[in-house]
C-alpha cells in the first residue's frame, strides 16, 4: 500500500510500504475512508519534534474494517470506524476511568515500528479498545465526513481543554489559539453552554469560523495588548474558563493572565516553552488551577458523536482544503505558511 | 498596648504601639486571646520576603470584640471571634463566591498600616465580612482554644490543597511537608475521607502527629528516593492527590511527580522557587492538574469549625509550644531552628 512517510524537516513523501496484517488477535486492519494533518505534525514537519528518517506520520484517520484477529469482538469487517489519535487496550483502570491515554499498552499512531493514520491502511492494536463504530451510511456521507473525522483528535482536545478549564453554563470563556483546536474549543464551550466566549485571533477567517462555532467576541491583539483587551471586555476580571491551545510559552502566559481569580485554565497545546509561561506566583495569588494535557480522545468521542449526529455541532468546518494521498506533501506546505487551517486527506 | 515587631532579618521586638480604635464604621476591634506564628513568617524572620523596619507581624488570631462601628451588625463587644489570615468585605462578587482572598478591599494583617496578629488588640477592617464568631465559652477552653486558632490558617489552608487536589473518599493521598499545614492537610484528607494518606517527612514528632491524623503511611526519603518510594507503595501509580505545602522547587517537583496520571496537586507551600519545579511536559502528558494559592480560610472556617466542636478534628495538636507575648522573640527562633513545630502565643 502507500503511506506517507516522514525523512527529516520539511522532506515529507508519499512511498510504498508493505500491507499491514493482524499480527496479534486483539489487531484489526483499517481501511482509510479519510485523514488529516494536524498542527502537531507541525513540530515534526520543521523539525522541532524529533522523527527516524522514514517514519509513518498521522494519527487521525476514519475508515472501514478490513480484516479483524480472532479476540475482536466490538468491530467486524465492514464496520465504518473511527479511530481517537493513541491506541489503549480498553481494559487496564485508566482506559475504565477514562484516561484511555495513560493506559500502559498504549500508544501513538506513527511511532516507530506502527502505521501512521496518513496511508491507504492501518494496523489498530486493541481494536475493541480502541475504535469506535460510526453509523455505516455515514461513510459515503461527504457532508458528515469532515465532522466525524474531526473526533479523531481537534473536536476531542477542545473538548479536553474544555473540560480542564470547568467550563461550567454561564461560564465566560476565552480561548487562546485560532488554530483547529481552538476553534474546536470555542465549539466544546458553546455546547458546554458557556454565555460568553472570547476568542482570541488576528486571521479572519479562522476567527469567522470561531463566531460561527459561538465565540461572542474577538480580540485580534497578542501578548500584554490581548491580556489588556480581555480584562476590559470582562469588567477587569478575567474569564472563568481559559482553552490554551497553542503551547508557546506566550500563549500559556496570556492564558493565565486571562484567567478570573479562581479560575482555571485547560491547556492542550503540547508545551514547546517549558514551564517558563507558568507564572505560578500570579496563580498562587489568585488561586488560578491548571489542568489539562493528553486528550483522552477514546473517553469523549461517543457523547461527542452524539452531537455531531444530531446535528448540534459541525467541527467539520475547521477543513479548508481537501487532498488526495498525493496532495499531502502539498497539505503540509499549506499548513505551514498558513494558507491552510486544517487539509482533509480523502482516499 | 504591646505588640509583635519585625525591625529586619532575626530582629523579632515586642514594642508600645498605639492602641487600635474603631477608624471606619465597618471596623471592629478585637482584644486578643491566642494568636501564633506561621510557618509563613519565618520567611520574613530569614530576610527572604522584604518587611519594612518596624512593620506588624502575625496573621493567625481569637479574640474578644472590643468595640464596634456603626455599621457593624455580626459582632458586638464581648463576642469571640476568629479571624482568617485576610480580612475581607463579605460583600463582593469575590466574597459571595467563597473566594475571600481575592476581594477587592482585602488585606493582610501585618501589611504595612495595619495591626498584626501578634500584638494585644487589633483593628479589624470590614468586620462582619472577617470574622467568625465562636462560643462565648469556647473562649477559657483551654483544650479547644489551640484548634480554634488552628482555624485562623494551618487547618483551613490544609483543607484548601486537600480540596485543590480534589481529595475525595477511597483517595490515595500524598503529602508533601511535615510542617503545620501539611499535618493539617492530611487531617483534611482524612476528614474527606481518604482511604490511604502517606505523609512525606522525616522528624519523628512530626510524623507522630501526622499518623494520629489519619495518615497510613510515611516516607522518610526526600528527592528522587521519596518519589521512588511514593511510586512502590502505590503500585507504581503515585497518588491521586497530592497536597504541595512547601513551596520550593523540589517540593512541587516531588509533588508533581509523585501524582497518578489524571490525578491533582493542590499547592498551598508558598512559591519561593518560582515556577522550576512545574514540570509541565511531565503534567501535559499524564493529565496531572495543578491548583490551590492561598486558602480563603473565611469561606472553610463555618465547616471546619463544626467539626472542631463536635471533636472530629483536632488541629490545634499541631502547636507544641506555649509562649507569652514576650516570649515571641523566643518562638520565631525555636520554629526557625525547628526545635518547635508551632508556637501558640496565649496573652
């Protein structure tokens, strides 16, 4: 089959790679229906993230069941799942508590040795605990296609930040970060029935889009302007509930000057500052909680997908550009100098 | 009256100083029955936090109501009270919240222009927002008298990192320092119901205290080596709360690494070590929360007050020596040598 494989910064290709099998009896193999490229493979597109020359790349992907190993019993050949960005055997005490990325058997699509979600076919260890069925008409449904897809990680890490910052009904909420996972964040604190969502960007359309999602205002200013302009939109006090979604060591510093006393921030933008944005005498003083990380993505995408079903939310929207298979070098490109907010690879 | 001055660094004084009167209509003025020193002083005795020459000292206190002003409707003269370390205006958003730390017209006693704790009397701003009231006979109990004072700080800042790290019944809990809050912090894990409490600390009358508390477990170890032991006695997990009340950087490196994934540190150590030990990729990739700051001892003292009458709790076990006002000079040395724990001051 090919895959798109990873050589070094900004040397992403498209190769042939041998099919995958079930090689244990909890594996199954997926056939990719859709993928995508996300901002975190970003770091590892400029090199800021280390990879192996020749490494798989992509831990998003939607599909339809190949083949199954003989100890799968939630997911048959045929089935239309949908995969969350790590594998977990669904059976270990984080996967029942719902931290199903802390599970010891765990781990990431693409890691070395493991297919990547960007290629024709994937092997899933621990099927059962790992995917989950979609409706099986919704395969060929284009317009459901993107939403779903997103489940596979932006519209479960907003949903994470969300849930790390308390957004709680009546919440005021500002959301640091206008990339997909931020506006997937405005969306979760829309349907979390926050009242008034701050979105904080400065590129039109990504900010239409976070109206479009719920966000109530826009500020458009960085650093010590931004935090200015959000403690005037909120009578000088900050928001209850802040989504830090970029991972800097500015925007986690913004987050928490953002934040009401006694507020939290939930941050999902994979830290690339260390802890120097963490300003911990400012949340001492204030009592403002940090919480956040990994999202769990396995725990969240059945209530999600009840949304997206229903029709209550589209996080489809953050995917602006479609590509086949041989338009990802071009994807990557795109999303690097921005031009592109998030590419949907359909196969 | 007499009262408690800090000139500079080891330069502890009991001066004449004016006799505190009824300056605004929200005051009240409270003649002081116990007060004490805090672990939190002692960082003003080293020279670490800047005092100005001839500034108050003490925050912690009980008393008797003196005189009231106009507006004054919870207390009257003859009352006792207890007062948290903050004073507060009972009537802000912030207060209404239980966020009494944060409201707009606080203050800390000993701040410069205003009486410390550890003086005959002292003026009480916004008194009907500060203090809480006590039974009249509580007041020559010498028996209750200590965990009544408890209440002021210790008892209710180890309650807020119990809370902050989200302490809940069957929790394993971990905590870091033997000092009076940590103590007062596993007997608040234990109020909560925590079914295994391991007290991290080495001094034996500390560790004495911390069992008869509840804790199930001690870990004499500091550093790596008590990480190492934290982790064997939880199956490798760590603990699913971890209450921080130290304040340095390897305290809260200790803290945070001795957290289960998805689990909670509650700090109330106040930061002297900036934000290094805040391992933020060690949190981002096991969901380990942080939260807590300084403990709104007003919003917890009606709580933890029922317990202390009732006999549940027993904090004030925490002071294991008496001194008078001129013995204070005394008292800072003996906690800053930690020949004693803390030092209760009886007038």
């Amino acid at each position: 089959m090919r895959a798109t494989v990873i050589h070094g910064p900004n040397d992403i290709r498209i190769e042939e790679v041998p099919d995958p099998v079930v090689q244990q009896p909890t594996d199954a193999v997926v056939r990719v229906v859709n993928a995508c490229i996300c901002g975190s493979d970003l770091w590892a597109y400029r090199g800021v993230a280390a990879r192996e020359a020749g490494q798989r790349i992509g831990h998003e992907f939607l599909g339809i069941v190949e083949a199954v190993g003989s100890e799968v019993n939630g997911v048959k050949p045929g089935d239309f799942v949908v995969a969350p960005f790590v594998w977990s055997d669904g059976v270990c005490d984080y996967c029942r508590e719902g931290l199903q990325t802390s599970c010891p058997h765990g781990g990431f699509w693409g890691s070395v040795g493991s297919d990547g979600g960007q290629g024709e076919a994937v092997r899933v260890p621990f099927a059962d605990g790992t995917l989950v069925q979609l409706p099986k008409e919704a395969a060929t449904d284009q317009a459901l296609l993107p939403s779903l897809l997103a489940l596979s990680d932006v519209m479960a890490t907003g949903h994470h930040a969300a849930v790390a910052a308390k957004v709680r009904p009546g919440a005021t909420v500002a959301v640091v970060g206008d990339g997909a996972v931020g506006l997937c964040g405005v969306l979760a604190a829309q349907r979390l029935g926050a009242e008034r969502i701050i979105a904080l960007g400065r590129h039109e359309v990504r900010t239409a889009i976070a109206r479009r999602f719920g966000a109530t205002d826009v500020v458009a200013e960085r650093g010590e302007a931004a935090i200015e302009a959000v403690r005037e939109l909120t009578g000088g006090h900050g928001a209850h509930a802040v989504l830090e979604a970029v991972g800097t060591e500015e925007s986690m510093r913004t987050a928490i000057s953002i934040a009401r006393d006694g507020g939290a921030v939930g941050y999902v933008g994979v830290p690339h500052g260390g802890s120097a944005g963490v300003d911990i005498g400012q949340m001492f003083g204030r009592n403002v909680a940090l919480g956040g990380g990994v999202a769990p993505a396995r725990a969240y995408i059945p209530e999600l997908l009840v949304d997206v079903l229903n029709g209550r939310i589209e996080p489809g929207l953050v995917f602006d550009r479609t590509v086949d298979l041989d338009g990802v070098p071009d994807g990557y490109r795109a999303m690097d100098d921005r031009s592109a907010l998030k590419v949907r690879i359909a196969f």
